[in-house]
C-alpha cells in the first residue's frame, strides 16, 4: 500500500489551473448580476481547489493506494460480511438505461425499473418469507427505524399504545439507538451462559406494554438463536412484534427463513448478503420487507404490477404486456426517503440474486458457516473462543487470555494482523465479550486464505509469548500507510476540515 | 452452477473432515429441524452472468425516460458527469472497502472524505461539514433532530418550499419523534411566515425554522426574515440549500443558518431513478456535538505524520447505544467521495460556471415560455434560478405525455410530489397544472428551442 504522505487537493492547488470541460451550448451568455437579485448574489465564488485532470487523477489514485479493500484481500470484518462484489454487477450499475432514468419519471416511461423493482421484491420475499417489502431505506439503520415506524403504526390501529422494544445485550449499536429515535424506551435482556437470549429474563420483562423484540438471528456472537420459537410464541402471546434484524442473513440463506421463525418484520442489508458492495462506509440498501398482517403500513409509493385494467393497457402503451405503477399503502407510515431508496444499489442485488438463484444463494450460506466453522477449530487452541460450540457465518474469538498472560489485546491482534496483508476483524464488538475479536471470513475465501489467515493468527499469538513479540504487538503496525494514529488529538484538538488547521496550529506540520 | 465460491469438492471434502462432520448439512444442527426450508428457496436456479446481463439490459431498454432530453428537475438533476469522475470514483479501492474502523488502512477514504467535508464547508460556508447522509430528506430529519435538542423545543415551522418529499419524511418521523411539524404556505412562492412572536394561545413557539434556498419552486426567498424569526425565538434556524445555486448565491451561513443540508446529487451522480444520492449536512461548532453520522478528523500518527481518523465517535451508535445522536452507521461515504472527485474537477471556476449556465438557460427558457399562449407564471415575479414552475392550460401530466413524444422529459408535474389536491406549496389547480421546470448546463439552445417549440403544442387543449 502507498506509504508517501499525500497532500490535500487543496495543498495540489494552484489559481488558473483547471480540469472542467462544458458542452458549447449556444445560450446566451448573461452576466450573474443580470441573472440574481443584487441581494442574493454571490461575490466570490465558492472557493475550491484549482488543478489539472492529470493531477486530480494522480492524487485519487494516490489515495486509493492507501486504502485496504475486500479487491486487495481478505477482510474478515465480523458482522459486515465482507465478501467479493462481483464485477459484473458494475456493469448492471452503470447501464444507460438505468443511469439516465429521472426519479420522477412517469412510470409509462420507467417501466424497467418498475419491473426490476418488484422482480427484486418477489425475490427477497421468497428469501425472507415475507409477503411485501419497501425499498426506500437506504442501509440497514435506516430500515431498522422503518421497520419500528411500522411496529407503532401496527399498534396504533389497534388503539394499542405500547412504550416499550426489547433487545439482546448483544445487540448492534444502531438497534437501541432506532429504538429511542422511533419513540420508544429500550428494556435490553441479558444473554445466558450459551450465549444466546436468557429465556427466563425476557419472560420477566414481557408485558403489554412492549411493542416488540428487535434480535438478530444468528446473533451477533455467531450462534443461531435456536430457542427462536418459544421467544416468537413468548412475545406475540403479549401482542408484541417481532423485528429481524437482517445483518446476519448470510448464515440462513435458502436453509431457515425469518418469516418461518415467526418474524413479522425483516430488514435486509443488501450491500453484506448481495454484495452490493460496501463503497467505504456505503451506500447500501435496507429493505424492510414485512408479514402480511403489515402490509397495509409500508412506506410508499411502492412499485407494483398492475392488474388487467385500463391503467395497465396504458402503462404498457396499449401492447397488454404486463405493466407496472406505483400505489401508496391504504395506511403507509408515508416516505422515508426522497425518491425510491438507493435503486442503482437495488439493481446490483438483482443481479447477484440472479447468478446465485435458489442453488446459489444456498451454497453461498453453506459455504460462509464451512469457512467460519473452520477457523473456529483451527483457532480454538490459541486463542478463546467463549462460545465454543458450532457456529454460523461468523465466530467470535477473543484475546483475553493474550491479555493476561502477556499484556496484548485484540486491539494489537488486529493491528499486527493488518501488517500480514488481512483487515482486522471487528474488535470489542459483541460488548458481552471481553477482548473480541469477530471473525467473519465469509463464502468467497479459499481455503488456502484461510490457512494463511489462521497461520497469521496464530503467529501473533506464538510471538507474544516473547518480549519481542509484545513489543512488535504493541507497535504495529508499522507497514501500513501510517501506523496508530493518535484518536485523542483528533477528538480534543478538532479539525474537520482544511480550513480548521489553521486554527490548531497545524498549518506548519509540513515544513517541519 | 455459476458463483463465486472458491470451494473444491476436495476443500469441502478435507473442511468437513476437520470439522468431524460428514455433511454440509450438519453444518446447520442449531436450526431447529421443524423451521428448516424443505425444497429449498423458491427462486430459479443460477444462471450465468450473460444471460443475467441480457436481462438485465432489457429491463434498461424499458425505461423510455432515459433516452429523453431532461428538463426534469425537483431535486435530481441531469448535470455533466465527466469520465474521469466516473474512472476514480469506480476505483475498487474506494467501491470495496468499508467503513474506515481501521485507519492506518483506510487513510484513502478518511482522506477523500476529509476534503469532501472541506468542500461542503466552503459551500454551506458553516465550518463542520459530517461525512454525509443518506439523501436530502434524511439530511433535514438529522437537521431538525439537531435543532430540537439544541432548542429544547419540538416545535418545527418548515416553509411549504421545502421539497415535498423531504416535507413527507419529515412527517413520518415525527411520528416517532414527538415532533410537531407546521407547514408554512407558500404565497407567490414565498413562505407566509406565522406572527411573530407567536401569539398566546396560538401554540408553542418554534424550536426549529427550515427554508429552503432557492426552495422547490425555483424562488429565492428572503432569508433575513427566517434568521429573525429564529433570533425572536431563539430558534435553530435550518436551511435546505441547492448546492448548484450556491455558485451564484451568497451562503447560507451569511443569512445565519445554524444547519445547512442539500441534496449532493448534482455532485457527479446520475439520476439512476433517485439514487445513491448524497445527504449534504453541515453545522456550527456550537452544535459539533450533536452531529449526526460519522465525522473525520486530521490528527497525527505514532511517528507524527498527518493522518485521518473519524473523531468525535462518542456520539454514534455503535458507542453511545440509546443515547446516540442519530441511529446512523452506514451512510453514502462512496457519493462523499464522488462528490469530491467532482469538485476537485469543476473546482472554484467550474461550479460557478455551471450554476451561471443553469441560471442562464433558466432564464431563457422562462422569458420565452411565458410568451406561449397557454402558460402563465405559477410563482408570480419571485426571482428564480435555476428552476422554474409555470402553469400550463392543460393539465401537467398531459404536457408531460405529450411531450415525451417529441422526445423530452418536460419537467415534473407538481402534483406528482404534492399528491392530487395539492398541499401549503401549491393548491389543488396549481399542483394539476403547475409543472416544475429545469435547464442544466448540459441543455443547448437548440434543444431548449425545440422543447419551446414542443411546448407550444403540447399546451394546446
């Protein structure tokens, strides 16, 4: 990886140069202060960088080159399903007839899209065993708070208030924070000595006063939640909903469906299962697809195929093909986006579904719990493993052992894993793991990467056992494009952008 | 059986055996068998990637919208998107990473990211720019969010010039938020601003004032007025600002906006039906700790070199849980990264030079289509910039039909975002004959001739 310091586009920059190019258009060329009231008018441009195509180019790429991919290598990040974002749906994201589509389109004239839409919809529905599914959210957290929108609404018509969800101890982060934006109060329920929901506890805190239980499933340890049944019967028998949180869908593709566990509500997160990709902290797209009982609530409009009738023949220009259109639900909650939800994202899952089919997406889940599985046993004799039993699509190690004994944690275990040429897993994450370390290899590793993976791992942990080795721990890594970098400067001594180094006394940093 | 799966029939063979387990299907005992999926997913079976892109080309086919000349605006716009911002912001380097949890490896994003909220600082002329949100309408739901807890105060007075659908989101929020939200009407197409101060009995005074600059219709609207209305009420004061238009306008920062937020499409994305768009938010240092989303920070490494970290994470959700400033985690940092590239390509000429150009079609456009018999201005003489709404005899929808014949995508017609009946923006005879128009720097005179001339016709009875 590129370990030169970069400038900012803003240090590349010199007044005159340029890289714009505009199409000759022949308007006539008026001057800004005959076109904007004096009051409202600029008076100096918006001050930007000035440089070449060639050095715009020469600094993005530069940049690129500091910057680990799932392209560059493995990248066992637990819980984000780091898999191989197959080229060809580039391809699909790029096609004209999709790009050059306005949002507000009349659906005569966007039938394609209306088409891929409710293909796409028919597809995560069979995934999921749900009966209909909005794609307005536009990642996962997005569909979390829509999906709890859906569980007040669900409520509300019945006269049902209800304050409060119930989530894990394991939970995501974005799990409780939904919770409170959508209103309501989070009751957490611990995990029991296996891990998974304590039954007893969630019993204690069942009343008719929760409006729902939020889990992941597998949960975020790795482990199938397998006492799914007693909690879904446990929570619908006070009325309350329960909410999928579809992070780790990659684990039960084709094998268990969230509806058929008693789910009523599921989102997904396309850029980890469909591998939309990840784009460096997104976009993604989280779909929230729902039991029938729900329908009547989802965002809208949605895209749907019409039935015979005079707007059908309409929409499909008179030809009797089948035609599609939009139709807002009897009882939406409304929008909770500005168009449609992030629809070149949406045509790229399309694709990937469309490779795997049925077969595929089942061999992609069998495959991701082999490979996880694997390097549990593999790694279980040097390293914790606090759940050790089977797992699914993820395992979660930890480092507590290495801690004691020779003072490295999992946060230098990840850090002297990025030296060997691997991203690090999630660390610290499940908080109800001391020292974790969250593996997550996913489908589209070898077996040769695991190998070298666990060698890797097992390296770091056979080296700390000598002084020189905690030392190396403790300051990796140093091959990277830079080594630890100080978090406590950036928080206490704040600089969010190129103009607030100056402030800081920054401005000198280079020539020193 | 097309996939990408790695595995040998000998790899599984030899995982299994370590495993002690004699079938894939052991894999899964934890699954209660009563729940497991017999027959398997009710999907076709894979087929390979020719035939999926044949398919998928065809569904491209069907969409007529994209061989139109787009004169569509409302929010997503048809602006020039050069190779090379397609070239770099398609570096798998930037498509294939995720969020930069680790930044001794993702100095690349950090740093792209870190110069994109440079860039919507410049922009919004606000000092904190965060690394984005999901589009405009989730910008102003974290905006209003913001102001509320900076206010103290649920109340939020929201101009009828604010995008329809951003009004919409806003509304379905609410109801998880408690927020009271009061539509403003829009008169001539400017917002009627309630009494000020508010008087008694006639509810609780505004936490939060959001306009919007120019707002939908294409009108600038005064802004001193809001800054006063937010000064008498201790308000935070909200603008959803155009950042094409603010090549040629004076920032919102210097009319006193506490939170900027736009929508960043025209920043190097395509219409691609309405998204992965970009959520442009930017604030006061007063507010920093109340941002939402993620935010990248310089700081330096062991050794003292420059390096970018995200900071302030004490207010996310992966830390902070319930008590988090918003629930969001992934966001649009690949748009961020775009918009950037963009940017860094028009640079500071460039972005005036493309807000001059739209003005200027925009005005040429106006001045001959309101010499068309059949339409009137919907906005009466309320300035606009960069996109107009005009009031057509016919009903919108129809122009709209018959003008995709001639070719072109004439615009948006308003009651497709208001809904039929209209709303505070546009009344019911407005919203089914108003039509929301826009020129970018891509249309050339001849084709906004030819789309006059289309015009004329189309607004016929």
């Amino acid at each position: 990886m590129g370990r030169a310091e970069e400038p900012t586009l803003f240090e590349l920059s010199e007044p005159g140069r340029h890289s714009w190019q505009l199409r000759t258009t022949g308007v006539p060329a008026w001057s800004a202060d005959e076109l904007v009231p004096d009051a409202h008018r600029r008076r100096e441009p918006v001050p930007l960088a000035e440089v070449s195509e060639r050095d715009l180019v020469a600094h993005f790429t530069r940049l690129s080159h500091r910057q680990f991919s799932v392209d560059l290598g493995a990248y066992p990040l637990g819980s984000c399903t780091m898999k191989y974002n197959p080229k060809v749906c580039d391809t699909v994201a790029s096609l004209p007839g999709l790009t050059d589509v306005h949002p507000a389109a009349p659906a005569r004239m966007s039938q394609g899209w209306l088409s891929l839409l409710v293909e796409l919809e028919e597809a995560l529905c069979a995934v999921t065993g749900m009966a209909a599914a909005t794609f307005q959210p536009a990642a996962g957290a997005a569909g979390e708070l829509t999906g709890l929108l859906l569980m007040r609404a669900y409520h509300d018509a019945r006269d049902d208030r209800r304050r409060r969800v119930i989530i894990p101890d394991s939970a995501h982060g974005t799990n409780p924070a939904s919770v409170r934006i959508a209103g309501y109060e989070v009751t957490t329920v611990p995990s029991d000595g296996r891990g998974c929901v304590d039954m007893a506890a969630l019993r204690s805190v069942l009343d008719r006063d929760v409006a729902g239980i939020m889990l992941t499933n597998p949960n975020t340890l790795g482990l199938f939640e397998d006492g799914i049944e007693e909690i879904a019967a446990a929570v619908h028998g006070v009325g309350g909903l329960l909410y999928y949180d579809g992070a780790n869908l990659n684990a039960i593709l084709g094998v268990v469906r969230p509806g058929d566990m008693g789910f009523d509500i599921v989102h997904l997160n396309l850029h980890k299962t469909f591998a939309t990709p990840h784009g460096g902290g997104g976009p993604g797209a989280g779909p929230v697809a729902v039991a029938e009982h729900l329908v009547d609530f989802l965002p809208g409009p949605r895209p749907v195929r019409l039935v015979h009738g005079a707007q059908e023949r309409a929409a499909s220009n008179g030809t009797g093909a089948t035609a599609y259109g939009w139709a807002m639900p009897p009882r939406s909650i409304g929008r909770v986006h500005s168009w449609h939800g992030n629809a070149l994202v949406l045509a790229r899952a399309l694709a990937y579904i469309r490779v795997h089919g049925g077969d595929g997406l089942r061999r992609v889940s069998e495959r991701a719990v082999l490979n996880a599985n694997w390097l549990r046993v593999r790694l279980s004799s040097v390293y914790d493993v606090p759940f050790d039993r089977p797992c699914m699509h993820e395992v979660v190690l930890a480092a507590f052992t290495l801690r004691r004994r020779y003072g490295v944690r999992a946060l230098d275990v990840a850090k002297r894993l990025l030296e060997e040429g691997f991203h690090a897993p999630t660390v610290y994450f499940p908080l109800v793991v001391d020292e974790a370390l969250m593996v997550e290899p996913t489908e589209t590793e070898s077996l040769q990467t695991l190998e070298a993976l666990a060698d890797a791992f097992e390296r770091i942990a056979a080296e700390a056992s000598e002084p020189a080795g905690v030392e190396a721990a403790h300051a990796a890594p140093r091959t990277t494009p830079v080594g630890r970098v100080d978090e406590a400067r950036a928080a206490r001594m704040l600089v969010p952008t190129f103009d607030a180094r100056a402030h800081v006394g920054m401005q000198g940093d280079r020539e020193q | 059986m097309p996939d990408y799966l790695p595995h040998t029939e000998a790899d599984i063979a030899t995982m299994l055996a370590f495993l002690g387990l004699s079938d894939v299907d052991e894999l899964f005992s934890a699954v209660p068998q009563a729940l497991r999926l017999a027959g398997g997913l009710d999907l076709a079976d894979g087929e390979p990637e020719p035939d999926v892109l044949a398919h998928m080309g065809a569904l491209a086919g069907a969409n007529r919208a994209a061989g139109l000349v787009c004169f569509a605006g409302a929010g997503a716009y048809d602006h020039e998107v050069p190779a090379v911002v397609r070239a770099l912001s398609g570096r798998s380097e930037f498509v294939t990473a995720y969020t930069p949890y680790q930044p001794e490896v993702a100095q690349g994003v950090l740093q792209a990211v870190f110069e994109y909220q440079t860039m919507v600082a410049r922009l919004s002329g606000l000092p904190v720019a965060n690394a984005s949100l999901y589009d405009g309408a989730s910008a102003l739901v974290e905006a209003v969010n913001l102001g509320t807890a900076a206010s103290g105060r649920q109340t939020v007075w929201v101009s009828s010039g604010v995008h329809p659908h951003w009004r919409a989101c806003l509304r379905t929020f609410s109801g998880g938020s408690g927020h009271r939200i009061v539509e403003v009407p829009l008169v001539d197409g400017s917002s009627a601003w309630p009494q000020v101060p508010v008087p008694s009995g006639e509810g609780e005074a505004p936490g939060v004032v959001v306009v919007a600059y120019p707002n939908y219709l294409g009108c600038l609207e005064d802004l001193a007025v809001v800054r006063r209305i937010a000064d008498a009420h201790r308000a935070t004061m909200v603008v959803a600002a155009d950042p094409v238009a603010a090549g040629l306008l004076r920032s919102p920062a210097e009319w006193g906006a506490d939170v900027v937020v736009g929508e960043g499409q025209a920043f190097g994305m395509p219409l691609s039906f309405g998204g992965p768009y970009l959520g442009l938010f930017s604030c006061t240092l007063a507010q920093v700790r109340r941002l939402p989303g993620r935010l990248v920070g310089e700081t330096v490494d062991v050794e003292g070199r420059r390096a970018y970290v995200t900071t302030l994470r004490a207010r996310e959700q992966d830390i902070r849980r319930e008590k988090a400033t918003s629930n969001v985690c992934t966001n649009q940092t690949l748009m961020a990264v775009t918009a950037a590239i963009q940017l860094g390509w028009l640079g500071t000429l460039g972005l005036a030079e493309v807000a001059l150009r739209c003005a200027r079609g925009t005005r040429y456009l106006r001045d001959a289509a309101l010499g068309i018999s059949g339409i009137t201005p919907l906005t009466g003489d309320t300035p606009v910039v960069r996109e107009m709404a005009l009031r057509t005899a016919v009903p919108a929808r129809t122009v709209i039909d018959r003008m995709a014949a001639e070719g072109f995508l004439a615009g948006v017609a308003l009651e497709d975002l208001t809904g039929a009946g209209g709303d505070g923006s546009a009344d019911a005879d407005a919203a089914a004959h108003g039509l929301l128009v826009t020129v970018t720097e891509r249309r050339t005179l001849d084709e906004i001739n030819a789309y006059l001339a289309a015009l004329d016709k189309a607004v016929r009875p």
